[in-house]
C-alpha cells in the first residue's frame, strides 16, 4: 500500500532522484516528504514535481528524518512515503493563514474535516512551527489544535501529527504541496474509511519537585511560581542555570509538567502533560513555554529529563506498536520524534531513533521525522506534547 525512500546528499536533486530510484518504477498516486533545512523547500518540490508529474503531494522541512535505511539530523536528509493503493490515500486541506491566527486557521480546517470526513477518521496534521526567528515566536500548536476541536463541533475523528523545522535550532519552519512550498502553513490529511491509526506516546521525564502553583502568567510567559519568580524557583530547585547566561535559548534541562487527573495517584508518566522551556527572562524572572495552554492556578511540578527512563519508554512503546500491528492490516509505521530527544541534545549515550528502528516490526514500512512538537491523542483528547515521540501505527481494516 505505501513505499519508503530515505536518501542523504548535498545536492537536493541527488537525494530526491535517489528516493525515485528506490521506488523502483512505481507510480506514486501520493506523496508525503519530509525534507531536511539543508535543502530548500522550492528546489525539493521542484526535483519532485519533475519525478512525479501532477502527483499530489503534502510535508515539509523537517529538523531530521529516521528510516530503517538509515537516520540523520544534519539537515541532508530526505524521506518519502509513497502511496500506492487508493485505498489507504488521504486527502489533502491546506491552510497558509497561520500568520493570520493559528486559532482561527485550526477552526477553518476543522469545519472542513466535520464536513467532508466520516466518524472516527483518521487525521494527520502537519504545521509549519516557527512564526518569527528572531525574535523567536512559534506557532503555537495549542491555539490550532483548539481550533480545530471548535470546528469539528462534536465531530470525533483521531487526530495526530507535528509541527515541523528545518534543524534542531528552531530556525525556520515549511510546508509543501502540489503548489510549491511555503511559510505558515497548516496541512490536514484525511485518510479513508477502513483506515485507523494505534499511538503509543513516548516519554522520559521525572517530577523533581512537588506541586507548584502558577500564580502569575501572561501567554505562554510563567512569571511567578507559588508567589516567586519562576526562574528563580525552577534554577534553586535543578541547582543549575537555565538557558545560558543570559538566558534566553532553549533549555532541555528541565520541563514544566502539569499531571492529569487526580494529582496524588501513583506516578506514571503518561499522566503527564510536559511543556518545554523555550527560553526565560532573567531581568523579569519569567520562563517562555513552548505552549501557552497552561493557565494561572494550575498545579505544575518540574520535571527533569531521564535519559534512561526515555529508553526505557521507547521500547514500551515501540513493543505496543508491535503488538497493533500483529493485529493485521498495518500498512504504516510513523514516528514523530521531538527534536529535543536526539543525542546532541541529551548527551544520551545511545539515539532513541535508533533503538526505535531496532525494535520496530520491519515487515511495516517505517518512516519518521524530528519535529518541533508532537500532536496525539491524550485522556480521549488530542493535544499537542513536548519532548515526547508518537509511534502511529496506521492499520487498513475495512
């Protein structure tokens, strides 16, 4: 039903005429790609518009792709998952109105999927993450996701995906489709009837302080914690400084996380709803989130990565994959791995992409990318995760 391709080169034509090769003749009736930062986004459409003539196409930039061929980060990397069976292809809504309003861009989507979907379908969402570089503001995957619930209006369909970047610094961020590619867009793609898609979410953080209340906040700005400074609370609590002198790059030391249901049950870190650390202010004492859906008077503990506590999630889920697609009928394996878990980051001694695509059932085509934030479903909603990765698993079954 679907082909992979996986190709690494300097020159974005080599690698896209790389992955044709590997297609072996075969006509694809869909393309979805992703596309290391390194390459442009108007010369990977261009190599693929030229491969595949008026075949459509959805994706993007992506910080990374992960194949069973291989994987990489060093922004030269290119993916294609080939759909072969119509079947199993999705239809395409595009958006480039996130500019605009990512609230507003979300509801549009989400009328077209309440009118043009079944009940139940399966929808992947991709989005371009970075609304401005510098400054550093995103496109916060929370305000789309809300939108898009808003729009469905009581429509349940099983939402997953991620927003996408062209490297692991949050530089930029692109879509692409038959059209070309381009900047602030959001994609819906809507597979057919029959199509159902098992997640396993994959986790790698521990609660390193009791629960805190968040007493001042603005957006997706933390300015007090139980009355203090956030910073202040979070730096005294980790014992070390966030985000360099000065404070405002991207820290993976530590995260806010906000435990769902009730808050004195035992722990276990998929009751857990993370937010990364985007940058903080040392002259007004706040922190930035990745994500503006935490609010003032919620309980919130820090949470401190666990980089074996991230293995060990990974081959928990990655057995739970398995176990979907022994069921039958699994034409897919995706994997949407926050850019944050990779080994440059963590100092881990060992790439959890790695041990993905050693533990994955490889009779299912395998594709995945490193992605700015995880979309997938949580306690019956789908919501957007950070530092997690999401193993889907799509299953045709009609």
């Amino acid at each position: 039903m679907v082909r992979i391709a996986y190709a690494r080169h300097f020159e974005t034509a080599a690698a896209v005429n790389s992955c044709v090769a590997q297609l072996h003749g075969v006509a694809p009736l869909f393309l979805i790609v992703f596309s290391g930062g390194k390459h442009a986004g108007a010369d990977v459409h261009r190599a693929l518009a030229t491969a595949f003539p008026g075949v459509s196409m959805a994706g993007g930039s992506a910080a990374g792709v992960i194949a069973l061929a291989g994987y990489g980060y060093s922004g030269l990397e290119i993916g294609l998952i080939a759909f072969t069976d119509p079947s199993v292809v999705p239809t395409l809504y595009v958006n480039n109105d996130l500019l605009d309003g990512e609230r507003a861009a979300g509801q549009a989507a989400g009328r077209h999927v309440a009118a043009s979907a079944t009940d139940g379908a399966t929808v992947l969402m991709l989005y371009d993450s970075v609304a401005v570089g510098a400054p550093l503001r995103l496109h916060p995957a929370s305000s789309i996701v809300e939108g898009f619930q808003d729009g469905l209006g009581g429509k349940m369909v099983q939402l997953f995906g991620g927003g996408l970047l062209t490297d692991l610094n949050l530089s930029d961020g692109w879509v692409i489709d038959a059209d070309g590619a381009r900047r602030h867009g959001l994609q819906v793609l809507v597979f057919p009837p029959g199509v159902r898609a098992a997640t396993a979410v994959l986790h790698g953080c521990r609660p390193v302080s009791s629960f805190m209340t968040i007493t001042r906040m603005h957006g997706a700005e933390v300015f007090e914690l139980d009355g203090e400074p956030a910073l202040t609370v979070i730096e005294r609590m980790l014992d070390l400084p966030l985000g360099g002198t000065e404070g405002h790059e991207l820290t993976l030391i530590a995260t806010l996380g906000q435990k769902q249901g009730d808050p004195f049950a035992p722990y276990d870190e998929n009751d857990y709803v993370n937010r990364l650390i985007l940058g903080a202010d040392r002259t007004s004492g706040s922190v930035t989130l990745f994500e503006p859906d935490f609010t003032e008077g919620a309980l919130v503990q820090i949470m401190a990565r666990d980089n074996a506590l991230m293995i060990e999630s990974v081959r928990a889920g990655v057995a739970a994959a398995n176990r979907a697609s022994a069921q039958g009928g699994a034409f897919l394996n995706m994997y949407i791995d926050c850019a944050g878990r990779v080994s440059a980051r963590t100092g881990a001694s060992h790439e959890e992409a790695e041990v993905v695509t050693g533990d994955i059932d490889r009779g299912v085509p395998f594709l995945g990318f490193f992605s700015g934030v995880e979309i997938a479903p949580f306690d019956g909603y789908s919501r957007p995760l950070d530092w997690t990765g999401l193993l889907a698993t799509l299953r045709y079954a009609p």
